[in-house]
C-alpha cells in the first residue's frame, strides 16, 4: 500500500483534486506549544488537546488518520510526504519522521517540498533513511537544543524555529517596536515579514501576547 501524507487540509484539498489520489493531512502546529515523546501518546495529546483549547476526542478525531498508522503501518510499502520548506512545515515534518520511527516502520519514504503559496513542486524525489529523526525531535523541540547536524530537513527552517522562540528574536522586536499600535496591525507586520517562518495569525496572536505578558 502507498499512502500520501500533505502538510495540512488547505494543500491536501489542492493534492486531491489535482492527481485524484487520496492524501491524508497532518493537521498539527508543533512550532509551538508543549511536545511530548512518544508521539501521539496519551500524554502528548493531553498536552497538546489543551494548547489548542479541544477536547482530547476532537484532537484524535482532527489526527485519526495519522494515529491510525499504527495499527496498519505493516502494510505501508511507500509514504509519499509532501511538505513546504518553511518553520512551520518543517517542525511538522520532523514530528512526522519521529512517529515513523517510533512505529518502527520499515518501507520506503520520499520527500517532495512545495511552494506554500503557488503549490509548485520545488523538489521532489527526496528518499529519506530514517533512523535519527526521533531523536532530532527531542533535542530540537522538546529540549530546545539547537547544535544539531542536519542533512535532509532545512536548517534555516530550524534557526527561525528558535528565532520564533527567542523574546529577542526578529519577530518579537517587530512585536516590541510596536506596541502601542493596534493588535491587528501588528499581526499584519508580522504576517508580511514572516514568510520563510510560515507564521499563521493564531501563532502571530500568541508571539504578541507573549511579548506583551514579558514587558
């Protein structure tokens, strides 16, 4: 069995559509917010259920499919990812090679970047050797250790990941020089300067709020 796994609904609409293949979203946001190993365990999705303000029944029903693989990863022969190459996309995708490895799977995984906004292949073919992406998960997002060695995901992605993180990081000394205008026009320059982070407005509302409880 092949199966195809996007870098959320948004594109997985798009992939659909466009090769009439069934694709299965990753519907997470894990540059922010708690993480927890192993991945998807009752744990993580406490933890994670309550960042995101759901229920622990609407989180797995939101990653049914993705947690699922585990009781069919056996028959998975091939994993087509299609993921973009911003901070957002990335942290994503090193939470999805982590879970491989958890499920100790076995057959082959191709990577293939998009353009975020034009959904455009920019590379494609990218076979990946699992074997060190569960412990890059827990050095980079649940210690925060950013002396890491990588080869296939894009390191700039990773350094704005902790850009993001920093209070005195680009974005937070945007927040910083602004604050005295409005919650909108600040999410606004945000928006405009983070491209390369994949920033979304409720991560833009959380870096202000954030800033502002610092200052």
């Amino acid at each position: 069995m092949v199966i195809n796994i996007t870098n959320g609904e948004f594109y997985n609409e798009y992939f659909e559509k466009n090769t009439k293949s069934k694709g299965i979203p990753f519907n997470e946001a894990m540059m922010s917010g708690p993480a927890t190993f192993p991945i998807f365990s009752n744990e993580f999705i406490e933890s994670r259920s309550k960042y995101l303000s759901i229920s622990n029944d609407e989180y797995v029903s939101k990653m049914s499919e993705i947690i699922d693989l585990k009781n069919s990863i056996d028959t998975v022969t091939t994993i087509n990812l299609f993921f973009g190459n911003d901070t957002f996309c990335v942290i994503n995708l090193l939470t999805l090679l982590a879970y491989l490895e958890q499920l100790k799977y076995q057959g082959v995984v191709v990577l293939n970047i998009i353009d975020d906004f034009s959904f455009k292949t920019i590379k494609s073919g990218i076979h990946i050797t699992l074997g060190t992406y569960a412990g890059l998960y827990k050095n980079i997002i649940i210690k925060k250790d950013n002396q890491i060695d990588l080869k296939i995901l894009n390191k700039r992605a990773i350094d704005l990941y902790f850009d993001f993180l920093d209070d005195d990081g680009y974005l937070a000394r945007i927040v910083k020089d602004n604050l005295d205008d409005s919650e909108n026009k600040i999410i606004a320059l945000l928006l405009d300067a983070s491209t390369e982070y994949g920033l979304s407005d409720l991560l833009a509302i959380e870096l202000i709020n954030r800033i502002k409880a610092n200052n």
